[in-house]
C-alpha cells in the first residue's frame, strides 16, 4: 500500500469523506457544513489503499512559514494497530519534507495522542475541547 495524494472532488476523495464521516463524525453526531468544504478544496487529501478501496487518510492545510495543520487522520477500524497510521503519515512527512515543511501541528483527541507521541510529536500547552470532546494540541519539527 502507497501513500497517495488524491484531488479534491475526486472518487478517492469522496471515499476518504466517507470513511471520515462514519470514524470522526457520525459517533458524535457531527454535520458536514459548508464552510468545511470551502477550507477542503484547499487543502491536500492523502489516502493510502487496500484492494477494497481507502484504508486511510488524512489532510494538510498550509499555514504559512514553513508550517502544517494535520487533520483528519483516520484508519479504517478493522486495519487499525496493524502500522497503516505510521506509514501514512511517514509517507506525508516525507513528501513535507521535500518541500521544505519543517513543522507539522495539529489537535489530538485524547485517545490518539499516545499514537502521535510514539511518531514524535509532543504536547504543547493545556487540555481543550474541541467537537465536544477533550483534546491537546501537538507539534512536531521535521
Ligand atoms: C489513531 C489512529 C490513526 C492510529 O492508526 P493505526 O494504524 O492504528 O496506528 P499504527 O498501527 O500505525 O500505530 C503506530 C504506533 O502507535 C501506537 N498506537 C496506535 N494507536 C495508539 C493509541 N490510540 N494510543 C497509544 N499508542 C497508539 C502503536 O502501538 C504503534 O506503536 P509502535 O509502532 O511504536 O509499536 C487510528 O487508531 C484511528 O484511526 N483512530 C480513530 C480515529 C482517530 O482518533 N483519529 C485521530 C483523530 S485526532
């Protein structure tokens, strides 16, 4: 399974929606809202697929400077543990990398920020909510 980057608006794209929509949102009730879609058609979407389709993926936003918001990282239930998140994200630092990013921010939920620390990211600052639940903001320096 490669990394790919895929186009907005896309068939890939409207599978890596699909399978962000029943992973992040549906469980907390969440709508897909219009301003989101402004902010994804100018972001960049990468997928890494099986022979069934996106098993994951996730979004880069520019912030400017040299810098990345990371979004969206999800991997499909049933292939998590298995190493698919460290190689998708391996594969976008490593293409961030070419392009001279040189930090990569994001807002952990809870739950995942034990994954990001084992691929080097670390905690910055307090605690907050976000989509009603507890998260932390990290960043790593590539
Ligand atoms: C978080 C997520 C992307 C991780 O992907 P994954 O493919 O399961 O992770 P990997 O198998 O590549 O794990 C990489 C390393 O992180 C560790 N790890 C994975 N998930 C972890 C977690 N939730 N807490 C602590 N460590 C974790 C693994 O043990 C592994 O460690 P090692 O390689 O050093 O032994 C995936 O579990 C997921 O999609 N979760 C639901 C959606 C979500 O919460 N997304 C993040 C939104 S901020």
């Amino acid at each position: 399974m490669l990394v790919e980057e895929t186009v907005f608006g896309s068939e890939t794209y409207g599978e890596t929606l699909a399978l962000r929509k029943r992973i992040l949102r549906d469980p907390l009730g969440l709508e897909w809202t219009a301003e989101e879609e402004g902010w994804e058609s100018r972001e960049r979407h990468f997928a890494m697929k099986g022979d069934n389709g996106v098993v994951a993926c996730v979004i880069i936003r520019s912030l400017g400077n040299g810098a990345v918001k990371l979004r969206q990282m999800v991997v499909e239930p049933e292939q998590q543990g298995r190493g698919i998140g460290r190689r998708l994200l391996g594969g976008v630092e490593k293409i961030l990398i070419r392009e001279e990013v040189d930090r990569i921010e994001l807002n952990a939920r809870d739950a995942a920020v034990g994954f990001y620390e084992r691929l080097g990211f670390r905690k910055e600052g307090d605690e907050f909510m976000e989509v009603t639940i507890p998260h932390w903001k990290m960043v790593k320096t590539l």
